[in-house]
C-alpha cells in the first residue's frame, strides 16, 4: 500500500511525541507549501469552544430526556441524546490524533473522558487507527475498514450497531487479562500491552463504580440517560462511518479512497467538521476547524462525495444492485 499520496499518513502518530509534517508530494502541490504550515497550526481555543457546545448539548439533551421518562415523548427524546452522546466519538477521535487542543494533557484528557462514555479504550483505538490512515481501504491491513457494509444485508447488519457492539464487548472483556486479538497484536506494539492492560482495568474500575452507586442510591439514572442513548443513537454513527470509505476504491491514494459527505451544518458541526472525511485523510496532522478550509483547497480532486447522509445510502444501495 506504499506510494507517494498515501504518504502523508504515515505521520498519524501514536505516541505522544509531535508528528513530523511530511504530506505527500500530490497533497503538497494542491495545497500549496504556504498554506501547510498555517493548516497544521493547532490551537486550544476552538477544542475548548466545541467541547464545551458539545458538554452543554448534552446536558440540555439529557434534561429533556429526563424529564420525559413516563412520556411518550421519552422515545424521540431518548434517540436524540442518544445521537448527541455518540458524537461524542469526534471529540475523543480528534483526541487520539493530538489535534483536539494544542496542549497534550486536554488531548489526553479528552480521550480518557469520552472514551470511558462509549466504552473505547484510547490506547487499542490510537494505535489501530494510525494502521487505519497508513493502510487504508487495503483489506489484509486496514483494522478499521468495513468490507461487511458493501453487501446489502451486510449494510444493514452493521448498521444495527450490533457487531459494532459485539467487538466492544469483546475488548473489554478481553484486554483486563492482557488477551488482545490478532489484529491487536499486529497493531499494537508489544511495549504497550501492559498499558492496555491497565488501561481496559482502569475502565472496568469505573463502570463497577457506576455499577455499585446505580445500585446503592436504587437508581435507573444511568441506565436511562447513558446507557440505553448510547445504545440507539450508534445505529446513525455506524452509517456516517461507513459512509467515510465504504464503496471507495480499495487504492493507496487517499483521494480515490475516502469520501467526504456535504452533509447538513448542526451534524456537521456536532461531528466535529469530521464529514470532511477526504481532508482528513489526506493531511491528518490539521485540526478539525482546518478542514473546511482544506476541504476548499482539495474538493475538485476528491473522486468520492455524496450530498449528506441519505445520499450516500441511496446511492450506495444502488451501485450493490447493480
């Protein structure tokens, strides 16, 4: 899967060192060398302003939906929260890139928090993802592709969220005895088994303690605000991510290979500018409030986009058929 497009993501880091800025020589002449530097600039500032948005979002989602309970308003209330907590994966996806803030311990932090809320330990996801950017679309290496999705039942199934949820599980249950799976050890280097050991003992750690006040204090609370929204809301997580490269070209070039989806501002907004899938991929060093403006420089050379969500389905469905 090496060449030259593909290069640039070889610098999606998994440590905490920072990356070295070596874009490709086709992602350079696009965008021009005077504006790399300006489109790599991280700063706190807009992390701080969207977490926020995100937190308050989801307070005011979560007091809606309690003050439902009862209701026949709880269902739509439910979902809706649902969706906003799920989101909660652009925050801690930006985090493990080290591009969320400019200051590394708000990345660290923003992880661990937003992890612990969708269950994904950081540590398995940082380094499986960085095999995602360097790998992606190549089947035999890429431990995030979805080659389920591009069959119709396979769509649907995934798209339930149900094997999404299975392999979480499986983690969980696993990684607090040091078992990781063979895509695991692949990616992960061995140095770093025991942290995900903790890592996956330290979450454990968190949820009994949920576990134990749910139960002390007789209250459904977590279960009504956290667990059941997270579970309904994944569904729509599970079709925005498939629809980032599912059906692109299994090629090396991050332009053939990745899609991005001109969705609606507010789920664009909530998802943290991450529907400019393409730019991402092509330069994963920028930040998320760098994305437009990349996205600007790099449209007319992007082979796959789709005009929001419902699009790409329709679409997609229709080239299965054919």
């Amino acid at each position: 899967m090496g060449s030259a497009v593909d290069a640039s993501a070889e610098n999606c880091s998994a440590d905490t060192r920072d990356e070295v800025v070596r874009p490709s020589n086709v992602i350079r002449d696009i965008i021009g060398r005077g504006r790399l530097s300006e489109l790599v600039a991280r700063r706190d500032g807009p992390g701080l302003a969207f977490a926020a948005a995100h937190a308050a979002l989801i307070a005011v989602t979560g007091w809606l939906t309690w003050g439902a309970l009862g209701t026949a308003w709880a269902v739509p209330a439910t979902i809706v929260h649902g969706i906003v907590i799920v989101h909660l994966f652009a925050p801690f996806h930006e985090s493990t890139h080290y591009t969320a803030f400019r200051t590394r311990w708000l990345n660290t932090a923003a992880g661990w928090v937003t992890g612990l809320v969708l269950m994904l330990p950081p540590t398995v996801f940082r380094y499986q993802h960085t095999a995602h950017h360097r790998y992606t679309q190549d089947i035999e290496r890429d431990p995030q592709m979805i080659p389920i999705g591009e069959r119709p039942w396979g769509f649907l199934y995934y798209a339930s969220a149900v094997p999404y949820f299975r392999g979480i599980l499986s983690g969980l249950l696993r990684q607090p005895f040091g078992r990781l799976s063979e895509a695991e050890r692949r990616d992960v280097p061995s140095a770093m088994h025991g942290v995900v050991r903790r890592e996956a003992r330290l979450f454990w750690c968190v949820y009994l303690l949920l576990a134990a006040t749910t139960i002390h204090f007789e209250s459904w609370l977590v279960v009504q605000l956290w667990l059941v929204p997270r579970v309904v809301g994944e569904p729509l997580m599970r079709v925005i991510r498939m629809s980032e490269h599912v059906g692109c070209a299994r090629a090396p070039n991050m332009l053939e290979n990745t899609r991005t989806v001109f969705t609606i501002a507010p789920l664009r907004l909530l998802a943290w500018n991450m529907a400019y899938h393409t730019a991402h991929h092509a330069l994963p060093q920028a930040p998320f409030f760098r994305l437009a403006a990349l996205d600007s420089l790099l449209r007319d050379h992007v082979v796959e986009t789709r005009d929001g969500y419902v699009d790409f389905v329709r679409t997609h469905f229709r080239r299965m058929a054919q």
